[in-house]
C-alpha cells in the first residue's frame, strides 16, 4: 500500500474517534489554523459553547494538585472532570494537531470504575485517583499504537501491553486518555511528521511548538490537559515547555521509568540516556508526579528505574540560595528578549536576597560548544535505523534540515577511515568524564546550591528554523535534573531590533514574528539532586511570580 494511503486511513481513524457533538466548524477551524493566530485568546472553550460551565472551571481554575484534593474528597467525580478534558483535549486536537491517539470511551469508563471504588471503599485508589493524564506518543499503551510518527510503523498492530511508567500511573489511580504528537525521529526541535502534521503553538500558530514531547508542551498550555509525561534526551522535555509558556522538568536518567517505549536507536549503547518527567501549568504539579511515581517503588515496575523513595523538602520560604551563572557562550548567543528576561530573573532573585554568582567564561574544552559537540558525537557514533526511507514518506523539513553544533568547531573524537567503536567509546566516556569533573569543581569552589541558565537561545521561532537546542543538552550530557519555569514575554517594543544568526543552523531573531511568545529560566541541580533541584526551583518560581 502506498504511504499516503496508509496515512490517510489512519487520519480517518483518528477523526472518526471525536464524537461529533465535540467537532468544531471547518470554517471556524480552518480561520483559526491560519499563521499567526493566538488560539488562547480565542478562547473556542468558552465560545464554541462545547463545554459545559462546570466543564470550563474544572479546565481552567484549578491545578492538578487542587483536582486531586477535590477528585480524593468527592467534590468531583472522575467521570466530570475526564469528560471535561476529554472534550477540551479534542478541541485541542482540531486547532492545534497536538494528539497521535485518544482513548475518550475507554478513559470514561475507566473514570466511572474509580468512582464506583471510591463510592464503595471512601477511598481512593492512589494519589493520582481519577486524574486525566496525558502522555507522548512513545509510551505503549494497549489499544492504540505507537508510531511515533514513523508511516513504517502504521503497519504494526495496536499495541497490547503497557509501557512500565503506565502501569505505574494506572497503579495509582491515574486515566490515560490521550497520546500526544512528537517529531519523525524524534530528534528535532518541531513536532511535525507525515502522518498527524504539525502540531501549532497555541500561543502563535506560526511559531513551533517545540519537540520532541511538542504534543504535550501545546495540549497543557490549551489547558486540555492537568498533567502531561514527556521524555527527554536533548531537551525534549524543557523545549515544548519553554515554547508553550508551561513547567517542564527532566529528572536525572532513571528515577522515572522510561522502559518499554519505542526506541529510536539499538538497545544498550553507551551515551546520552532519555529520561522521562511531567509537564504543568502549575510548578506545584511537577512535585505531584514525581512523589507520587518515586514513592511507588518504580523498580517494581521497570528493572532500568532506581529504587529509593521521594526526600520530602523542609519549608524552604526563608531559604537563601546561592545561584550560578554560566557566563555567556558567543558561539550561542542569546536573543533579546531571551537576555532580557534572564537579566530580570537574576535581578528579583538578587533584590529578593539570593547570592548570585557569575561563574567565569571556561576554558574551550570545557564550553558549551564542545558539550554539544561531545553529545552531537554520541548520537552519530552508533546512527539510528532509517525507518522513514522504507515507507517511501519523505522526511519532514525539520530532519531534512539535519541541525547539529558542527558550526562551533571540530568533533571532539576524530572519526576518521573506519574508526574503532571501542576506541571510540573509550575516548568520549573519558572527555564526558572530564566534563563533569569540571563542573563538580565549579559547584564546590562556588558552593552552589543551583544553576540558573537560559532553557534556550531563542523563544519558540518560525517553524522548521529551531535549530539546536545547546542550552538543554549540556544538562543531559552531564545527566544534571532540570526545570524550566516559564518567566516574561518576547516584546517588539522593549526589543525592537532585529537579530541575524548566518551559521545556517541557529534561528536568528524577528521581533514581529516573536512578540508576546513566552520566555523562561531554567533550574539546574547535581546529578540525582532532583529533589534539591525542584525545592531551588519552587523558590526561584516564588520570587520570579511576585
């Protein structure tokens, strides 16, 4: 069968899963997807009249954390409040392309089961009780498929088992009720592939929401979904939070299983390791879903995840930090308002009585260039399998493009003739090694508690024209937990003169195009201080939201 045909039956398939009493007008649709639309100032929730007025405040006024406390003490049902997103979900996915697969019935159903044992019991079945929770298209869940945008995988059947991370979630009362979009590869800054198109920027359809977990970053910021799971390996986490104006956090590698996805590349290579962890409007409910999956013995479920439960933090209010500040990179230079908003941060977090540390330019081996570098050269050693060429779809703009940091300077290990894999490996472990070692000693001579470092050069940009993302991948380099909290707006009149990049890779800046897109800081803590990291993060967000 030819690509499109498949493509085009599986697009039927997913349209004929919206009720129609929950499908918006073409005309309204086709208006509303036009470049440089702001579709949360459009409000279609509130005026398609789709969505009942306790459907709107469910959505709307309370965190996950909040609907949690009203799902556990029956002021909602499960049922309510899973229609409500169910509905706002699909509106979603009519303007902005964001989901893969949905599992509305089933997600009423298993909403009604956990309303019942609620009835029967006077408890719930776990901290997640009767919370909608939506998930990137890579996790398995039985039913539907996982292509991750591959037409190849079209062919597989509907998967039957669940990834170890589902069932966890299912463990503790979660309902999973929709898969969200992600790029082909799943190595690009753009959620776009053949078969579910491009996933659009709620904020301005003619600015990418961010990849690879795009899907979720624009379905949580369209509020269609309380909490969402991503996975990061580049930054595929922090970049559709970043882009979406929502919370992302990487933690380090493991401590959330990531076991049981469809992978990108062979099994068991020595590199950069993925890790999975949520996104939220609300910083409080990236606490929620680590505790809540760290507490649940993850091990139990994956045999890659840590053992090793949750370190509740003290009250931190009257915590003083002591922050550093990496110095700028000229090989990645920071747009304006990106700058702006960094400078401010630093600024509230100073006047609010924080110590702040600008850490000093490091030497070439030991920039963020030659880490992006290091990192470039562990995804090339061992080169995923082609699963696009054997469908015949052609690659998407944004693989075709075939960004990396090469622009900055040479590989670190030369791969020249028919290099040795062990050698190979050897050599990039010990520079890998030696990169960490320099920042254990800056964190040491400093005393840092944190890190606090732009999340990316550039707000969310032009589709197709991310680039690189070097502000992310450092973090997974050195396998550091990360959050990214969203702070200030892109402004044409606070930022009025436009910013050229002519290394072909690197986004260059257009007020116009950019203004009122959101900007954000972001959080870094030690390897497997996650813990730390978010306890830093909570107070850095409680200062930028004075």
């Amino acid at each position: 069968m030819d690509w499109t045909a498949l493509v085009a039956a599986k697009q039927q398939e997913c349209a004929a899963k919206i009720p129609p009493a929950w499908r918006l007008d073409p005309a309204l649709i086709a208006a509303l997807t036009a470049p440089g639309v702001n579709l949360l100032a459009a409000d279609v929730p509130r005026t398609s009249g789709l969505l009942s007025s306790l459907e709107l405040e469910i959505t709307e006024q309370y965190s996950a954390q909040e609907l949690l406390q009203k799902l556990a003490g029956g002021v909602f049902t499960s049922k309510d409040v899973t229609l409500a997103y169910c509905k706002r979900a699909a509106i979603a996915q009519q303007l902005t392309s964001c989901l893969t697969e949905t599992m509305f019935e089933a997600a009423q159903q298993r909403a009604q089961e956990l309303d019942d044992h609620l009835a029967r019991t006077g408890k719930p079945v776990g901290p997640l009780h009767g919370l909608p929770v939506s998930v990137k298209d890579s996790f398995l869940v039985a039913g539907v498929q996982a292509t991750v945008g591959y037409v190849e995988f079209l062919k597989r059947p509907p998967e039957t088992t669940n990834s170890p991370l589902i069932e966890l979630l299912l463990s503790l009362g979660a309902v999973i009720y929709v898969k969200t979009n992600i790029p082909q590869t799943m190595m690009t800054g753009d959620s776009h592939n053949n078969i579910f198109g491009r996933t659009l920027n709620p904020h301005n359809t003619s600015l990418t929401a961010g990849g690879s977990s795009g899907g979720e970053g624009s379905l949580v910021a369209f509020r269609g979904s309380p909490l969402g799971v991503g996975t990061d390996v580049a930054g595929s986490i922090r970049i559709p939070a970043l882009c979406c104006g929502v919370y992302g956090f990487k933690p380090t590698v493991d401590r959330v299983p990531y076991g049981g996805q469809v992978s990108e590349g062979p099994e068991g290579m020595p590199g950069l390791k993925p890790a999975a962890g949520p996104l939220a409007s609300s910083f409080e409910d990236l606490e929620v879903f680590m505790s809540s999956v760290i507490n649940a013995e993850p091990w139990r479920f994956d045999v890659s995840a840590m053992g090793g439960s949750w370190s509740e933090a003290p009250s931190t209010s009257t915590t003083t930090l002591t922050i550093g500040i990496p110095a700028p990179d000229e090989d990645f230079p920071l747009h304006p308002p990106v700058r702006r908003s960094l400078d401010e941060a630093i600024a509230k977090l100073e006047a609010a009585g924080h110590k702040i540390v600008h850490l000093p330019s490091p030497p070439p081996e030991s920039s963020i260039a030659h880490a992006n570098r290091l990192a470039f050269e562990y995804f090339i050693y061992a080169p995923a399998p082609d699963h696009i060429t054997p469908s015949g779809e052609p690659p998407v703009p944004s693989v075709a493009a075939k960004s990396s940091p090469m622009f900055t300077g040479p590989l670190p290990v030369p791969l020249e003739g028919e290099p040795d894999l062990s050698e190979t490996i050897t050599k990039l472990y010990a520079l890998r090694q030696a990169y960490a070692e320099f920042w254990r000693k800056i964190w040491v001579e400093y005393s840092l508690d944190i890190v606090l470092a732009p999340g990316a050069q550039s707000t969310a940009v032009e589709h197709d024209t991310y680039g690189w993302p070097p502000y992310t991948l450092v973090w997974n380099l050195l396998d550091y937990p990360a959050c990214l909290i969203p702070f200030g707006k892109s402004s044409k009149e606070l930022d009025p003169e436009p910013f050229t990049l002519t290394d072909g890779v690197q986004p260059s800046y257009n007020p116009e195009l950019v203004d009122g897109a959101p900007c954000a800081v972001q959080v870094i803590a030690p390897r497997f201080q996650d813990e730390r990291c978010l306890q830093a993060a909570k107070i850095v967000d409680g200062v930028l939201s004075l």
